[in-house]
C-alpha cells in the first residue's frame, strides 16, 4: 500500500511532531517538517529521525502574503497528500488554507468549539468547566473553526493549575494526533470519508 505523504508544520516545542514520529506508523511517512522559527527545539526530533527539515523565518519576509506563498512553494515541494500543523504558531491566509483544502489539519488544545485561540486551559478552568480536552480539526478561513476529526476529553480536578491540566491535555494530544493522521492515512486519502467527529474517553 502507497503510504501517505505529509508535511508537519511546527513552531517550537515540537513534542507532537515527536509522537508522530515515535509511532511510527506504517502508512506515513513523513516528507519533510518545516519550521518558522529557526531555533524551533522540533527540529532536532526530524533530524535525529532522518527526516528532510526546512526553516522558513516569517521575519524574513515583509508581508504575510509573501511569508505563506514562500510557505506554500516549500511544502509543494514535497507534494504531501496531508499538511499537519503541530503548534504552528502563525495565522495562515486564505489563498494558503483553500489551497490545502480538505488536507491541512491541525490539534487545537480545547473542546471546540469552545475556547478557540489562545489562552485554552487557563479560560476553560476560569469558565468553571467540569472538562477540557483537544480537538484535531481541518483548517478553514476562519480561525479553530474548522471541521472537528477527532477530540479527546480530560476532566477538570478541583486543585488544577493551568499546567497541570495543561500536561494532562498534552498527554492524550500525543495519543489522539497519530492516530488522526492514521484513520486520514487509511481512509484511502479521502477525508470525507470519516469526517463524523468521534470522541474518546481517555
Ligand atoms: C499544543 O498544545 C497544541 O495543541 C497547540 O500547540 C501546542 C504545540 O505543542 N496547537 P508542541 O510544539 O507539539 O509540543
């Protein structure tokens, strides 16, 4: 079977970039990650595994537009089948998001659609919620509010700090990320095919 090809996009930390390659999944093979951010810690995970990197600095470029289209070149190169953001941290315009329609995902760290942007695990714990989670979700125009993959729920503990649940939410994005890009890679490239949320009980 032709595995799947993707790009992971990254910023920093890069520890679900990490997941999915310590899963290393059959079915994907990942292409290349590409980071805007030069000292992003990921890249050290891609190169430790072999796999292609590329730096893309926003702050070289002087508009937004020009940052994506260059973005855009980058990734095309490798001509992915799905395009993964992993805590990739920049707005990405319109002509960018309709261009990967349908195969650019990314794992937002909330129960969209509540609490979309930033700030997640501190607003959800100030909201009062009784739970928290992460959603893996297609990209569209409109910030978060893409159709929801899969989700993940956590509970909210009485002593929870921003951290602590802010970990505990990491620990299932780990889980939930690969296997998203699994059920992408096995629904034979198509995602309408299982785009009916699911939600798991970890
Ligand atoms: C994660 O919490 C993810 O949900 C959010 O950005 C963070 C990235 O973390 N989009 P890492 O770089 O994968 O460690």
């Amino acid at each position: 079977m032709k595995k799947l090809s993707i790009v992971v996009l990254i910023s920093g930390r890069g520890s679900n970039l990490k997941a999915i390659i310590d899963v290393a999944n059959p079915l994907v093979n990942i292409s290349a990650v590409i980071s805007n951010r030069p000292e992003a810690a990921g890249l050290i995970y891609a190169d430790e595994a072999g796999i292609s990197t590329e730096v893309l600095d926003h702050k070289d470029f002087a508009t937004r537009l020009e940052f994506d289209s260059a973005l855009q070149e980058c990734v095309d190169k490798y001509d992915p089948q799905l395009v993964v953001l992993a805590g990739f941290m920049r707005i990405l315009s319109q002509g960018f998001v309709r261009h990967y329609k349908g195969r650019l995902i990314n794992i937002h760290p909330s129960l969209l659609p509540k609490f979309k942007g930033l700030d997640t695990h501190k607003r959800a714990i100030e909201a009062g919620e009784k739970e928290h989670g992460l959603s893996v979700h297609f990209v569209t125009e409109e910030l978060d509010a893409g159709e929801v993959i899969l989700q993940a729920r956590v509970p909210i503990l009485a002593d929870d700090t921003e951290e602590s649940l802010a970990a505990r939410v990491l620990q299932q994005e780990h889980k939930i990320y690969p296997e998203a890009i699994q059920l992408f890679a096995e629904s034979g490239f198509r995602p309408d095919r299982f785009l009916k949320p699911v939600r798991s009980d970890n």
